[in-house]
C-alpha cells in the first residue's frame, strides 16, 4: 500500500484531512487505534463557520441549533447573536461518526494502529505500525491530538507552560431540556463554564481551568447553573484533556505537516478549535496537492492569526486581577463583544 499521503489520527481533524483529501482526487489512508465512535473532552459547539465547512465537505451532524454566546457573571450579563447563520451543538460522538461515515463514503481506506517508528528522505515518508506494517508515502499529516506522539518523534514540540499556569478541560452531560439556544459561558472565581444545548434532551457543560477542578464543585460555585441543575441527573462521567497550552517549533519538518491540536493549541476559551482545524485540514491538503510544505506553514499562520491573539489576550486576562472586569466591560461594550464573536466565528 503506497498512498499519496496518510493521515495520523482518526479524530475530527484527521477525518476532515481525509475527507479533503478524496474530494482532491488523492489516495489516502488513515492511521488510528480506536475503533468507534471516539470521545473526548469538548465544548461540543460548533460556531458557524466550523458548521459551514462541514456542510463544504457534504457532513451534516444533527444537533441543536445555536443562536449565539452570552458571558455571565454574578452580576452581569451580555449576549451576541449570530449575524448571519446560526451555529449548532453537536455531541463529540455523534460529530465523529458523521465524519467516519462521510470518509468510508468517499473511499478513505484506514488502518487501526499506532504510529511507532517515522523516517523520511527527500522523497518519501516511511511509517512503521504497532501491526507491523511499514506505509510510504509522499506526504504524512499528523492530527492526532494535544500530545502529538508524531510532534514528538520529529522533535518539534515547543517550550512547555509552568505547571501552576497550566490549564485544563472537564465536560459531562446532563439530562435536561435546554433553556436557551446560546452557548452560555459563566466566569466563576478561577474557572469558566461552558453550556452548550447537543439535543433536545441534553446539555453539555465543559469547565476550563487550574487544577484542581471539579465539574460539579465549579457549578455548585454559580447559583444560575446551579439552580437550573438541581436535582439534574448526569448521563456521561466526566471527562478531560490538558494542558490546554501546547506548542509546536513549526507545522512542518520536511514532507510531514501537524493539523489541528497537533500543530499548537492555546486554549479552549473561544471555543474556535473545530473551525479553526477544519480551515487547517483544509489548507494542508491543498499543500500537499500542490507538493509545498511552505504554503501549508503560510497559511496555517494566516488561518489561526485571529484565534490566537484574541484567545491569548483572553486567557491573560482571567489569569489577571481584571478577570473579575471581563464581563461587566462586555456588558458596557456590546458592539465590541459582538465583533469578537463575529470575528472568532466566521
């Protein structure tokens, strides 16, 4: 089996890479453990522009629509609606097995199995399986998470964050009706947590920040999530992921290219992750279509300009003595909150 470029990584960016690759006309074959449905710890919001580049690539999810973001705090609130199309809550399950049954479609092959060996000339990229199989191929795109084990191999991982800076990711689910078709976002002391409507029975809550945390200790802490809670049964157990903070020397060492959270994440507190990896997936194909590994550096850094500045004065902010100001000058400044929103969410 000698494809035209392999993928690392089944999760939703390594399957769009897939599915961007048959749309170009490109053998591919995609490398991954798991089999099923994979789970992870995620706000589980797509914002409009990730749900227009999933109906680019023909995946529809079903879900819950969303109207737009509100931030909460004790004392304030403020809301921005979508300007032109809404967004829509998705359960990370059902996302996933949407994105697998859209690459089986379009005749992706895959191998379940570990990436454990990589070596690469000028011409060609040699990867050994934990199957024992050995693939070349021309071009490797490795989407395969936060930790990257193919970031790693090529030496590209960048300066780690000081473990009291460090952020982290919890989400579960509760089994309630939702009260509102926004992503409401509560900032409580040292945390924030995310409420994302996934169906009409069903509401996911992600809270991000310093260990330790606790879902349930950082909801109890928000009497309006609290109270709409009560008495709420969970239908998942928690689940994580972190350090948030992950950094990559480069997106490229010579014909491997790193796509979504494999090529550095900042965090999770925009929640623009899904649409900035599917505009990565996207780019890295047209690269390797085109033979440069350049033009895929180029754009990456064009594609995630925005999400990076505004995701990181954000996080330095709610690690600031300002934090507790966050909202209340959203509140006094709509029209500036809503081209946040707007921007991040294209």
């Amino acid at each position: 089996m000698n494809p035209q470029v392999v993928v690392v990584g089944g999760g939703p960016i390594g399957l769009a890479c897939a599915i961007e690759a048959r749309v170009d006309g490109l053998d591919v074959v995609l490398v991954e453990p798991r089999v099923g449905p994979i789970d992870k710890a995620c706000g589980e919001g797509l914002m409009p522009g990730a749900l227009a580049a999933l109906h680019r690539i023909g995946v529809d999810p079903p879900g819950r629509r969303l109207d737009g973001i509100a931030y909460i705090d004790a004392g304030s609130r403020v809301e921005h609606r979508f300007a032109d199309r809404p967004g829509r809550g998705v359960r990370r399950t059902v996302l996933h097995q949407a994105l697998a049954e859209r690459a089986a479609e379009l005749g992706a092959d895959r191998i379940h199995a570990k990436v454990t060996g990589l070596q690469q000339s000028a011409d060609v990229v040699e990867l050994t399986l934990s199957s024992g199989e050995t693939l070349r191929t021309p071009w490797v795109i490795a989407a395969d998470g936060l930790h990257s084990p193919v970031r790693r191999m090529l030496r590209l991982d960048g300066r780690s964050q000081p473990g009291t800076r460090r952020r982290f990711g919890l989400r579960k689910h509760f089994g309630v009706e939702p009260w509102t078709s926004l992503v409401e976002v509560h900032w409580a002391q040292g945390a924030e947590a995310y409420v994302t409507p996934v169906d009409e029975r069903t509401v996911g809550v992600a809270v991000l920040g310093g260990r330790p945390l606790d879902v349930d200790e950082v909801i109890a802490g928000i009497p309006e999530l609290s109270a709409r809670l009560d008495g709420v049964a969970s239908v998942t157990d928690p689940r994580g992921a972190g350090p948030l903070l992950q950094r990559a020397r480069s997106r490229s060492s010579g014909r491997v290219l790193l796509a979504g959270d494999a090529s550095g994440y900042v965090d999770a507190l925009t929640g623009e992750g899904m649409r900035v990896g599917f505009a990565q997936a996207r780019s890295a194909i047209a690269a390797v279509s085109a033979g440069d590994a350049e033009q895929y550096e180029r754009a990456w850094r064009t594609t995630t300009r925005d999400f990076r500045l505004l995701t990181s004065a954000l996080v330095v902010a709610a690690r600031s003595r300002f934090r507790s100001r966050i909202v209340p000058t959203a509140a006094r400044r709509p029209e500036l909150f809503g081209s946040i929103v707007e921007r991040l969410s294209r």
